[in-house]
C-alpha cells in the first residue's frame, strides 16, 4: 500500500511539482492550499506524512502543527515543515510546534524525497516498537474439536517467540491439552495444580514455577495431559488472575481454548484483542462458524477483532474457493489452512511443530501470514 502524504502550501506551483515528483516515487499524495482545508484532511483520512508551509494565509504553519499534533493519532505523524524562514529563531519555533524536521525553501525534489523516506522509515520503527511494548492476548477457539486449533496456537505462538517477542502460550484445556506434546514436552505441573492456590496468592513468582520454557524463548502455560479431577478446575477468577499477571510478564499472551463457551473461555475472549476462530473448508463447518460468530456478536465482542481460520482437512484442494467459503460465512476469511496430514503428523510425533522445521513448506508459509495478521 502507497504511503500517503499531505502536502500543504497556499503555492500551487510548489505543490504542482513536489506533488509530481512523489506520485513519481509512488505516494499518494493529497494536497491542501491552508491550515483548515490541511486539518479537515487530516482529520478524514490521516496521512502517513505531512509536508506543512509556515507562511500560510489565515492560520500560520505553527499553529497547523500544534493542531495537527492534538488529532486523534496525530501525534505519531511525521511533520516535515517546508518554508521560505531561514533564520534560526523560525526553526526553533517550528520544532517547538512540533515538526519532526525543518527545511527552507528552496528545496530540490530529491532533497524532500530522501527526507521523507528517513522520516517514514523512522516512523514505521516506532511504530512496531509500539506495537511491542503493549502487551497483546490473542485467543484461538475452534467451532469445534479437532479442526486444527491448537496447531495453530502452537505455531503462531513459536513464531512470535522467534521474531523475539516475549511470548506466553496459555493451554486453557480443562479436558487435557496436548499443546505441550506438540511441542515436545512433558508438563511436571499444570494449570490443574495452578487451580488449587486461592487466587489471591497467584502472583509472578507461582506462576514462572508452571510455565515450561522452550528453546525458542517461548513458554508454555501447560494444561493437563488429562483430564482435570473436577475439584482441580479453573474459576474465572483464576483466570482473570492470570491473565492479570501474564499480561505483565509477557507483551504477547496466546490462549488455546477448548471449543466450549463456558466462564473461562468467556474471560478469554471479553479481554482478547484479537481472537481466531478456527473452523474447517466445508459447508457444514462454515455454517457452524456463522452462528459462531452470531453468539461472539451477541456477547458484544467486536467484529473487527474476530479473524476467521479455515483448515482444509478434506484432502486435495478444497471443493471451495477462499471465495466462496467467504459467501457461505458471509464475511472475510483471513487464511485457508493447506491439507498437510504427513507435515503435521510428524509434527507431531517429534515433538518439531512446523514453524520450526524450516522446510518452506506451503503450510510454513500460511502460519507466518497468519502470525503476522493476528500478532
Ligand atoms: N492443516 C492440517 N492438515 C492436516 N492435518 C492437520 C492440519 N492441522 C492439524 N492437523 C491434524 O489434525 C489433528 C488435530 O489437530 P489439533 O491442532 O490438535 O486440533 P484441535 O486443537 O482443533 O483439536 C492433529 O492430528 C493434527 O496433526
Ligand atoms: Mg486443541
């Protein structure tokens, strides 16, 4: 997608040039001939960049600036500003409204390029720097058991930890999980032991003491192998808890939930910023998801946060198109899983989830988009 940067200069010549030579290099841009027409554009559709002139008629540049900075999301922008003002004094004034930077007139087209390309570059670093420093839960539920779910939690929990992220994977199986097998471990202690402290003694210290560590930074909140006893069962409040502390610890928390919506698996997804819900390529499946997705609607979970995963477990390609899976659900499908028994099985059965195989397989692929859209 182009960068879009508004351009910002009552002189039509300027903008004529400086305009012709970023559509050149690819941008988008949108131009403004004074301070109100620049905030009513901003304010519409906020651009990636802002090339602002002082000297404007009606509200001066500064004041643009500081305007500009109190938008909501405006204070990120990069502002370059662009005026005929050399003297050191109308620098000052414009670092102090503001602007990132500070060039005078005239200036070359490549100049301008060159430092608009230093800003976004910067921008963009902080930006994932952000993005990193909020800690982020990311819930994974099939519509049903046995669809691929905890594959994918697996998976996308292993490639987070890899992109250096601290990463928490939470395995809230109260029937027994086998997120631990997949990754090739066994679990000395559980969210079962977990459930029988009072909840106001889990704090940081008694949770490092349940979670596995694995070679890629990853760690793991196992579940059981089987079964709870029911006296060893999660509350909510257990959960609340942990989350509570988790989200300290760790900036990126990854929960495989069972396909049940009891009382945990509702604390899970009301804090969830974002939540896969993993379904199978067939008819039957997506219309299993459509009511899914009615009761997550109905419980006033955003729609925008909700990332529908289809795996094609059917064999070969699927009978439908991403496309028409899309019509039958009636909304976007984020990513159509490949069909890859003998990948995942082996998977499996060494204890070598497929992040980590490194064989570039079609699956290694799909698993790294899907990461990068829901962490
Ligand atoms: N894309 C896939 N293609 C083929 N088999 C898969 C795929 N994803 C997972 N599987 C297999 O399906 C089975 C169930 O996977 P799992 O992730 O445990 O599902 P769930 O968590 O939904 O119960 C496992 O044997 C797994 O290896
Ligand atoms: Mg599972």
């Amino acid at each position: 997608m182009a960068y879009r940067i508004l351009l910002v200069d009552d002189d039509p010549v300027l903008l004529k040039t400086l305009g012709l030579a970023f559509h050149r290099a690819g941008y988008e841009v949108v131009v403004a001939l004074d301070g109100p027409e620049a905030l009513r554009k901003a304010e519409e559709k906020l651009p990636d960049l802002i090339i602002l002139d002082i000297m404007l008629p009606g509200m001066n540049g500064f004041e643009v600036c500081q305007r500009l900075r109190q938008l909501p999301g405006g204070e990120h922008i990069p502002i370059i500003m662009l005026s005929a003002l050399g003297r050191v004094e109308d620098k000052l004034a414009g670092f102090s409204a503001g602007a990132d930077d500070y060039l005078v007139k005239p200036v070359t087209p490549q100049e301008m390029l060159t430092r608009v390309q230093v800003l976004l570059a910067r921008s963009a670093r902080l930006l994932e720097a952000r993005r990193h420093a909020q800690s982020r839960i990311v819930a994974f539920i099939g519509v049903k058991g046995g669809v691929g779910t905890t594959t994918l939690a697996v998976n996308v929990a292993l490639i987070a930890a890899q992109n250096g992220r601290r990463t928490v994977l939470v395995d809230l199986h109260p029937e027994g999980g086998l997120a631990a097998v997949q990754l090739g471990q066994v679990p000395r202690v559980s969210l079962s032991d977990l459930a029988q402290y009072t909840v106001d003694t889990i704090d940081e210290r008694l949770l490092e003491k349940h979670l596995l560590p694995h070679r890629t930074g990853l760690r793991l909140l196992p579940a059981p192998l089987v079964p709870h006893k029911v006296s060893n069962t999660l509350s909510s409040q257990h959960a609340q808890a942990i989350l509570d502390r988790l989200t300290q610890q760790a900036n990126l928390v990854i929960v495989d939930l069972p396909a049940l919506l009891g009382a945990v698996t509702w604390v899970v997804l009301q804090r969830a910023d974002c939540i896969a819900l993993v379904t199978e390529a067939d008819s039957i499946a997506i219309g299993a998801a459509r009511r899914w997705l009615e009761i997550l609607d109905s419980e006033g979970i955003v729609r925008g946060i909700v990332h529908v995963v289809a795996v094609n477990r059917i064999g070969g390609t699927t009978p439908y198109t991403k496309l028409q899976l899309e019509e039958m659900l009636d909304t976007e499908i984020t990513a159509l899983i490949a069909y890859t028994p003998e990948q995942c099985l082996l998977a499996s059965k060494n204890g070598i989830p497929v992040a980590l195989q490194k064989r570039d397989t079609i699956l290694e692929q799909q698993l790294r988009e899907l990461a990068k859209a829901l962490v």
